[in-house]
C-alpha cells in the first residue's frame, strides 16, 4: 500500500533540528509529491545561512523517509528564500530601436515559440518541462519567458534573483535545472502590474532576445502570452524563428482560439512545427481508471485536418501543479508524467526541432 502524506510527514518530524524544534514545527516542508513507491519534496528554509545548516541534514531525512513501508526512492532538495537585491541599472519596456528585418540571435541555433490561442491550456508548464527535459537530454537550453503581463517562469523554475547588468546594457540571465533562464518577471516588482502600452512591451521583447548574453545554445524556447497580439507579432516580424508550436487542450472551445494562433502565424509567414495536446487525460491515482476530462484526441484530429505534425498529447496529473508551484519542474523526476515530456523532447531531437 502506497504511503501517504501524513506519514512522510510524521516521520520528518521526528528528525530534530540543531537549533531545536523540527522541520515540520518551522514549516520547512514545502511540496511533498508521491508517485506510486517514489517521495519528492522540498525543504525551503527562511534565508541562505540556515539553508545551509539545514543541506547537512537533507541526508538523514531521506533517509527517514525511505525507511518507511512502500517507499523506495526519496528526493529532497534544499531551497532558501532569496534576499531582495535592487535591480539592475537598465531601462526596461523602452520603445522598440528600428531594425532591418527579422535578425537572429547571437549564439543560438533554433529559436522555438510555444504558443495558444487561449490561456489556461498550460502552455507555460508545457515551456518549462519542454526546456527542462530537453536540457536532461543533453541540449544546450535557454527559456525566455516573453508573457510580459502575466510572467510565470521564475515560479515555475524557481528562481527569484535580479539578473545583473554590470553596464546598464548586457543582460546576465539565469540558470535553473540545467536552462538559461530569462523572465520580465525577473525585472520588475513581482507584486505589481505591468501596465505598458504596445510599444512598450515590443521595446522589452527586442531587450529579452538582444541585449541577453544566452551564450552558445542549442535552442531558445520562447513561451509566449496567450492570444495574437503585439508580442506574437513582434518575435515573428523581428526575429529569425525557427518556428512556432501550439498548445491546445482537446475540447472544442480551445481549438477555436487555437485555430487564431495557427492563422497569425500563417499570415505572418512562421512556420508551424506542430501542436501539442494537454491534459489529455487524468488517470486516477488510486484505482488507475483514465477519464478524459477535456475530451481526447481533439488537437490530434486538428493537426491531421491541417496538416500538421502533431507531436505528443500531456497528461493531466496533480504532480505538475506541484511541481510548478514549488519550482521543480515535474519532468526533473521520475515516473509516467516525466516520462510524457522526456518522450516529447526525444522526439523533437529525432525530428530536427530542437
């Protein structure tokens, strides 16, 4: 019988700190996920120096759990809140410098623009494990995060830190799990609104994709707002994309506003390297039985109409929320969920993509 939360949390609490108390009393327990005879979890300590009192211990509270009936693999990590540091000395959102025509980007081979018609189809969680299981197969991976309202990636990969700019004009981007990693989110006050007009938001996409140091990459995913507005417009007109992916989940009102996304790109001359179904179906962790909550098949029925190639359908699973929501994306663990993006990497390597 699989074990449950509360014992994986009993057992962390008989495992005393030094400083007293334990981490279940100090709430450093942070997204305990179980898959099947496999425990994840996060211990989240209030500021660097007690994370690394706390890193000695990581060990032994592995160790703790794995000693308990029905599990075999345990993985802790270590995580510290990060210390506000003022930004960087660099304008950013500033009206967009005049350039002749789509230009690429220093450094990097393939630049990919993950995309939907609509939000909540998951296109964002699909960007981050996308970038994260294809780094774990040996690319060269950088994620720009270009949902300059609605900025999510430094949750999603766990990251908070100002990227520095030692002149006021190059970028430092950051790393998380093996990705370069590039966010307005990282940019600007995360508890306050963007509110920019068009150009405003151009300016800040031509800064993203300019004026960072990505270095030598493999493939830059680009993961863009939902719609077809002044940012979709902006990567395709100005940039040399290698093409663009849709996201959509199976029902019919998701298609609708994906078949936007498929036609703007169409107009604006980018090629479509295919689409992806999500959430495509929810299997019961209990007693195993699939539901198909969102309907099944729909994406790929649409790519098969258009004539596009379809690349893979996502499951719908808790363990990803989670994971996103504590900055280890899902498809860094083991398990049928990873797997699902392990297999969607592989096969946009066989297939020249990425």
């Amino acid at each position: 019988m699989p074990v449950d939360r509360s014992e994986v949390l009993a057992a962390l609490a008989q495992l005393k700190l030094p400083d007293g108390g334990d981490m279940i009393s100090n709430d450093f327990i942070r997204a305990v996920t179980i898959d099947g005879t496999a425990v994840r979890f996060v211990i989240e300590a209030p500021n660097k120096e007690v994370a690394r009192k706390l890193a000695d211990i990581r060990e032994a509270a592995e160790k703790m759990v794995r000693a308990l009936d029905g599990v075999e693999n345990v993985t802790a990590v270590v995580t510290a809140h990060e210390e506000k540091t003022p930004p960087p000395n660099l304008k950013i959102g500033g009206h967009p410098k005049p350039q002749d025509g789509p230009i690429s980007v220093p450094g990097v081979d393939r630049i990919l623009a993950i995309a939907s018609g609509k939000g909540g189809v998951g296109k964002s969680t699909v960007s981050s494990n996308l970038a994260v299981a294809l780094a774990k197969q040996g690319r060269r991976v950088g994620l720009l995060d270009a949902d300059i309202y609605g900025p999510s990636q430094p949750q999603m990969m766990g990251v908070n830190k100002r990227p520095a700019s030692p002149d006021g004009k190059i970028i430092i981007p950051l790393q998380a799990h093996g990705v370069t990693l590039m966010s307005i989110g990282l940019m600007v006050d995360p508890d306050k609104a963007v509110v920019w007009r068009g150009p405003m938001l151009m300016g800040a996409l031509q800064q993203m994709l300019n004026q960072v140091q990505w270095g030598e990459l493999d493939v830059l995913i680009v993961d863009l707002p939902p719609g077809t507005g002044d940012v979709q417009l902006t990567l395709c007109q100005k940039t040399q994309l290698t093409g663009a992916i849709v996201v959509s989940t199976p029902q019919d009102v998701a298609l609708i506003d994906a078949r936007k996304a498929l036609d703007m790109f169409t107009t604006l001359h980018t090629p479509v390297l295919g689409m992806i179904e999500n959430m495509s179906q929810y299997t019961c962790p209990s007693c195993g039985h699939e539901a198909h909550i969102f309907g099944h098949g729909g994406v790929e029925a649409e790519a098969k109409k258009l004539d596009i190639p379809f690349l893979g359908a996502l499951p719908l699973d808790l363990s990803v929320r989670i994971a996103g929501d504590s900055g280890i994306p899902v498809a860094l663990s083991d398990g049928p969920v990873a797997q699902s993006y392990t297999d969607l990497a592989a096969g946009l390597i066989i297939s020249n993509i990425a």
